[in-house]
C-alpha cells in the first residue's frame, strides 16, 4: 500500500493541499536511468514532446493504467518508487472544483489515442491546457479501468518551486 499523505495548506482554492508520498511507474529496464524524465510521446495529457510524468498511487494502479497500453510498451517492465511532494494538483475526483474550473470530468476521461494519432485535439489535452492556465502543476486523474485507484499526472517538477520528485532507493 502507498504511504501517500495529503496536507496542510493548498496552493489554491482548488487545488489539493500538500501531496507528500511514495508514488509507482512502470519503466523499460534499459531506460531506468530516465526513470523521472516523464514521458515525450503523446499521452492522455501530453501531446508528443510535452513532458509529463505519469504515477500510479499504488502498484495496482501500475497494473491498471497498463491494460490500456499492452501494445505500446515493452515485453518486460519494471515498476520503481517515486518519492513525490507536490503541492497545485488539481484532483478530477472533486465535483466542486471540477465546476469551479469549469472542466467537464467526460472532456478528461474522453477517448483520446485515435484523435491524436490523426493529428486531432483530445479534449483531455484542453483539459490540461486549462490546468496549466489555472497554474496547476498536474491532476490527480481517476482510473477508468479500476475504480477506486488512481494516478498522479505531473506537468512539472524539479523545476523552481514545483514538485520534488525523486527515484526511491532500494534497500
């Protein structure tokens, strides 16, 4: 089980407040050195060349966000701990700062691989577009596949005064 608080003071009214915790990625062994670069290709909130650093908050999170991505990735993976502190996530889970912020929960949740690869918008592209406007530094983004789970999705870190994000030492 993650060892994930949430606390103190947010960094806005709609954001969560402090996010301090041990986070899951599942990586390509050979790459484990970029553990913490974030993903360049086009994801749910990133298009191509966009950073984004994609985190489960448990290691079933991992398993789940991966049933989306059999095709893309790696025949062997290995999954490491990010230790993270972040404070301006927006939380998609929050159906008061989702109206707040005028941001549809269908709009995030929305397919997007087919629009993008034909060089379309996903709307959860707007989405985030909108969070970064907003001065959010990611999201928390419910799983689709397991309810209950969810991810941590960064727009920034280790950057001036965005979140700190670091690979866990083993052992």
């Amino acid at each position: 089980m993650s060892r994930i608080t949430l606390s103190g003071p947010s960094s806005g009214p709609m954001f969560a407040p402090l996010l301090r915790g041990t986070y899951y990625r599942a990586i390509d062994p050979n790459f484990a050195g970029y553990a913490i670069a974030g993903s360049r290709r086009a994801g749910r909130y990133s298009r191509s060349g966009e950073p984004t650093l994609y985190l489960s908050s448990s290691v079933e999170g991992v398993e789940a966000a991966m049933i989306a991505h059999h095709d893309a990735r790696p025949s062997s993976l290995q999954i490491v701990e990010i230790d993270v502190e972040a404070t301006g996530i927006f939380d998609l889970r929050d159906e008061s700062s989702l109206r707040n912020a005028g941001i549809e929960v269908s709009d995030a949740i929305a397919p997007w691989q087919e629009i993008a690869n034909a060089g379309g918008t996903p709307r959860s592209w707007k989405v985030r577009d909108r969070l970064i406007e907003m001065g959010a530094n990611g999201l928390i983004d419910p799983s689709r596949k397991r309810p209950g789970l969810w991810h941590l999705v960064l727009f920034r870190w280790n950057e001036g005064n965005g979140p700190r994000v670091h690979v866990r030492n083993s052992g």
